[in-house]
C-alpha cells in the first residue's frame, strides 16, 4: 500500500451526482469526530511521530486539516456569492512547519474543525441543486465544481484520518 494515499487518490474525473450529496455531506460532518477518535489518547511523543516516512507528524496532520477546511470552507462561500471567483491557493507544506502547526495541541484545532463544520454543513445541506454547479478557479487546479469539491473534501478527511489510523495500526497504539 502507498502510505501517502492510503484510501487511494482522489478521482477528479468522478461524475458526483445529487443522490450521492448526502452522504458526502455526511461525511464532511463526521470528520471531525473521525479525528477526535483517531487521535484519542496519543501523547506527544505519539502526536510527533510522522505518519510516514518524510511525511508530517500526525499533530501537522490535524493543524492541517484545520488549516486546508477553513480555507475550503472560504471558497464555497465564496463560489456561492461571487461569479466563479479566483481563489487564492495556499503552500500546505509550509503551513505545517509553521510553529503553531509543529507544536501546538490538537485540541484547539478540534475545535476549530468542529465548529466550523457545524456551519459549513448546514449550508452544504441546504443549497439547491444549481449551487453545485457554481465553481471557482483554482489557479493550479483550474475549474472546481462545488459538487467535486464536496467530494474532494469528504475523501480529504477520510484521506488523513486514515493516515493516522494506518500509523497507529503499523505501531501498535
């Protein structure tokens, strides 16, 4: 297995369609408990191991998807008030090895997840159809779909909490 997509990669070509919304929804909601639970007694020697080889420690882990959901979160609501706006990108690998990201406590960002995802969700769960036709320009990624990125941001969560549950499997914890 490759550990850096231990789910498999993400399908940009995936045909998402309204019937699949829900669950994708669901998913995004349940993030945030996924983690709690993924996380759920790693002390800090744990919290600083790396998923992977030269990959980031499960603490850059959950500051990352703090980090990458409040960012996705801004794009949708941005995609639904603007004409496919042009977003600004962010240097993920960057972010990780900020200060607060290597060595801050995951609780804070927990919280963050949580309570953004309350938001997030409930406006995910009453757009109308057309609203996930709505996009905005990625300059890397180009053209992104809000019903794509509903699907990108359940398979992100699934995607990092598996990162972590496959270390604490390999390791025994």
């Amino acid at each position: 297995m490759d550990l850096r997509y231990p789910i498999g990669r993400f399908d940009w070509k995936a045909v998402i369609t309204p019937e699949m919304r829900p669950s994708l929804i669901d998913e995004i909601a349940a993030t945030p408990s996924w983690l709690r639970q993924a996380i759920d007694g790693l002390d800090d020697r744990q919290l600083d191991t790396p998923y992977r080889p030269d990959g980031w420690t499960v603490r850059q882990v959950v500051h990352h998807l703090a980090d990458s959901h409040m960012n996705n979160y801004v794009r949708v609501r941005l995609a639904l008030t603007e004409h496919e706006p042009t977003i600004k990108p962010y240097d993920e690998a960057k972010w990780a090895e900020l200060y607060d990201a290597r060595t801050l406590p995951p609780a804070g960002s927990l919280a963050l997840l949580e309570s953004m995802h309350l938001r997030w969700v409930e406006l995910l769960r009453h757009l109308a159809d057309a609203d996930y036709s709505r996009s905005f320009h990625h300059p890397e990624a180009g053209t992104v779909r809000l019903d794509t990125n509903l699907a990108l941001y359940a398979w992100h969560g699934r995607h990092h909490t598996a990162h972590i549950a496959g270390l604490r499997q390999r390791m025994g914890w």
